[in-house]
C-alpha cells in the first residue's frame, strides 16, 4: 500500500501521516515514511528527539537517476533511513537549508522513482507526507504518480474542501486509482460539516479525527504525537486503517 498524505497547509497533514505510521507498525506492518517537507518534521512526530531529527540525511536527487538510482530498497533505506521509536522507518526527501539554492524538482522526481518500486520489496506500507498545496501533482509525471490512495487531509473549513475537490480533478488525471478525505480537528460539530460540503464538492469522506487536546499538548512540550495520549484520535485512526486495509484486499484480488 502506498499512500499519499496530501492537503492546504496546517491542516495537520504530518500528525495524520505520523498516526497513520504509528497504527500500521502496532499491526506488524513494515512501514517506511517518506518526508517531503522542505522543513521536515515527520522525524520528530515519530519520537525522534530533534537533534537526531535534524541529523537525518537527505535522500540524494540522484536516486531519480544519476549516480545513486541503481539503489535498491535495502540499500537505500540502511544508507538513508533512520529507525525511530514509532516501529517506523523515516526517510527524509528534502531539506532546505541555503537560500537561492534552487528548486527542488529533483527530490520530487526521487520520490517519485521511490514510490514506483525501489520499496516494493521493503516495505508493507509506504506513507508519503506531502508538502502543502497542490504542487507536487501538477509536476512532470507527478511525484505522487504512483500512489494508490491519496488521503486528502482537511480542517474545518471551506477553503479546506475546495483544496481537497482540485486534489480529486488532479488525481484523476494522474490515473491514482483512490482520493479519501480525511476530516481533522474536528469538534462535535463539525462531522456533519464534513458530510455536507464534502458531498456538495465530490469528496468520499473515509474518516474524521477528532480535535484531540494531547495533540498541540504534545507540539508546545517538543514531543512527537506517538507520545502523546491521543486516544481519541488515535480510535478515529484505526477505523481509518480498517478502512484501509479492507481497500488494499480489495485491489489484492482485482
């Protein structure tokens, strides 16, 4: 199963991305996280403290193709990955850290070529925690190309669905076989919000994750949200991987 975390920036994209790791590990899964965050923090989600978080290396835009594409899934992930305490092993695609440097097409391309089948062989579950906006899908060849659902996280709010309806048009147009949105930070309310705009703009809703207190609790201490004590977040997420789950036997015998 490979999926791509996708959606407007501070919808909580990376809490989702970490829970959804963390839930899939607890399963027996081998889970690899993919960062494409040009600020990652995924590392630090997943319980890394943040110096081993900034000290994670780069995945080299050679892995798209160059000297570093003939890598296969072993290699790159004893070469590039970081072990954390999550069960989750976290790659880290992108950074940015000079100004003026230049775009980051490359590491797009290298996220792509991953997802493709370098990981095939290592990974049950690959989790990609995709940059903000909408980007990413309108590069050459998409760099979520080769996902098989895309979970379209959203909070609250109007402008949220809008950018979780222009992911589906894209998506289609990319051939990605599956778009879910997942509702977040929502109060008790907002469950029928989610029902009535996501209906009105085209968007299957698969799951909504509460507001859950422990989470920003978690953020202000400097701790990833698998230390946090998120349980009612954390029930909404294992509904959400059932769902999952029964997708992926559905594809298996198709």
């Amino acid at each position: 199963m490979k999926l791509g975390i996708v959606g407007k920036g501070g919808v909580g994209k990376t809490t989702i991305s970490a829970l959804i790791a963390e839930a899939y590990a607890s399963r027996g899964k081998r889970v690899v996280a993919i960062d494409t965050d040009s600020n990652p923090n995924l590392g630090v989600s997943l319980g890394l403290a943040f110096a081993d978080a900034e000290a994670m290396p780069v995945v080299p835009r050679s892995v798209a193709s160059g000297p570093g594409a003939g890598l296969d899934g072993a290699e790159l992930l004893a070469t590039y990955g970081t072990q954390t305490p999550a069960g989750v092993t976290v790659l880290s695609a992108m950074r940015v850290d000079q100004a003026a440097a230049g775009c980051t097409c490359g590491s797009h391309a290298a996220v792509r070529s991953m997802l493709r089948d370098v990981l095939d062989d290592e990974a049950d579950v690959t989790i990609v925690d995709m940059e903000a906006g909408l980007e990413h899908l309108s590069r050459s060849g998409g760099t979520l190309a080769y996902a098989d659902v895309l979970l379209m996280v959203m909070e609250p709010s109007r402008k949220s669905v809008m950018t979780a309806a222009r992911t589906v048009a894209l998506a289609d147009e990319l051939g990605i076989p599956r778009c879910l949105g997942v509702g977040n930070k929502a109060r008790p309310d907002d469950a029928a919000f989610f029902a009535e705009a996501c209906a009105a703009s085209g968007v299957e809703v698969a799951a909504v994750i509460p507001l859950d207190a422990a989470i920003p609790a978690a953020d202000r201490a400097g701790s990833g949200v698998v230390d946090a004590a998120a349980d009612d977040a954390r029930a909404a997420i294992s509904e959400l991987v059932d769902r999952l789950e029964a997708l992926s036997l559905v594809a298996d015998h198709e």
